[in-house]
C-alpha cells in the first residue's frame, strides 16, 4: 500500500523517453504569445495585467539593479503555477514534486543573488553574517550561525515546495481511494467523502498557486539583500 501511494511520484516514461522532460517543456507552449496588434484579446490582456501588478508588487522594496531580474522571476513565477497547476490533471505528472527538479530551480538562483551580492558590495553581503552590537565573545559562534542559515536557505526553497505538494496529492489520493471503496458499501459516506474531495482539490490548486508565489517572494527576499 505504501508503495503504490507514493508510485504516483515515480518519473514516468514512454520509449525510454522520461516524461517528465516533456512535462518540463509543455508550459511554454500554454501561453499566447504577444502580437504586434494594437488590441490584444482578453487572454493576452489578462496575462499582461497578471504580470505587470505581480513584477510591480515583487520589485517594489527592490533597489533599481535587482530590476534587472524581473523578467526571470515573473517568467519563473508562470513556470511553476503551470508545472503545479497542471499536475492536478487527471493521468498527468507534477515534476516539482521531485526535490531534485525543485533544487534545481533554488540551488543556482539563490546561489546566483549571493554572488552578485558578494561582487556588488562585499562589504555589505558579508555584514549580514554579524549583526551590529555583537559582544565579542558570541562573535564566532554567530558568525557558524548565520553561515549555516544561508546555506539552508536553498534546502528550505525546495523542501518547502516537494513537501506542499507531495502531501496535497497524497492527500487527494487517500480519499479518492476510500471515496471508491465506500460508493458501493456506504454511499451516504461516500457523498460526504466525495464533498471533502472537491473542496480539497480547490485548496491544493491555491496551494499550488501560493507555493509558486512564495518560491519567487523569497527568491526576491534574497535578492533584495544583495542588491
């Protein structure tokens, strides 16, 4: 039983082709591209305005430089609300339930606004491993702190995300599969587990939303310390 819930997390594959490079590949290919019209649809409009309030409320404590990334987290932030959202298709695979796919969106991102910090302003960037005030003898010990503190901050990106969705669709299986089990000995029951379903499959597409916004809220909160 253990290992048929968690065989849903397994990366499929079709001819020796993994799937999941495909899943990868299909949210670049969901969303119209602009037109040179001076009236766009409402699709086109839609998204332009989902974009603009999102960049405007990401980079608005940003300095002027950090600008210069938002067109990556914006394009990041699409990325993973369709990898997240998509997932919840019935017969479809959610790569970012893969800790290694999501290590390999926070580990060279957040290791990128550390080095840009350390070129940028040295000084600055490595103030924030000793708070001002320190008394002299915890300054060792502050300084193994808050060294091991950054370097948990990718770890917690990607945990955070596996971990939100892994129990979302563990979750929605347990019930799918109690729901099928009672229809034909309770179904005044399984009406009710058919009802906690639904609603549940509203909350996990909000957390697959909000995880996607949090990734790149504290990618921003990262960025906005090195710039």
């Amino acid at each position: 039983m253990t290992l048929s819930l968690f065989n849903q997390f397994l990366s499929p594959s079709l001819m020796w082709i993994p799937l999941a490079a495909i899943a990868l590949a299909l949210p670049w290919t969901l969303f119209p591209r602009q037109t040179t019209r001076w009236v766009n649809n409402r699709l086109l409009s839609l998204q332009s305005w989902f974009l603009s309030q999102f960049t405007q409320q990401i980079f608005l404590p940003i300095n002027n430089p950090g600008h210069k990334w938002a067109l990556l987290l914006a394009s990041l932030m699409l990325f993973l609300i369709t990898l997240n959202t998509a997932g919840l298709l019935p017969y479809t695979f959610t790569p970012t339930t893969q800790l290694s796919v999501n290590m390999g969106f926070a580990i060279p991102l957040w290791l990128a606004t550390v080095i840009l910090g350390l070129w940028t302003q040295p000084t600055h960037a490595l103030g924030h491993l000793l708070p001002e005030g320190t008394p002299t003898p915890l300054i060792p010990v502050l300084i193994i702190i808050e060294t091991i503190s950054l370097f948990i901050r990718p770890i917690a990106l990607g945990v955070r995300l596996t971990a939100n969705l892994t129990a979302g669709h563990l979750l929605i299986q347990l019930i799918s599969s109690a729901t099928s089990v009672l229809l034909s000995i309770l179904p005044a029951v399984a009406t009710f587990t058919i009802t906690l379903l639904f609603l549940l499959t509203l909350l996990e597409v909000a957390v697959a939303m909000i995880q996607a916004y949090v990734f790149v809220l504290l990618l921003s909160l990262y960025l906005q310390e090195n710039v």
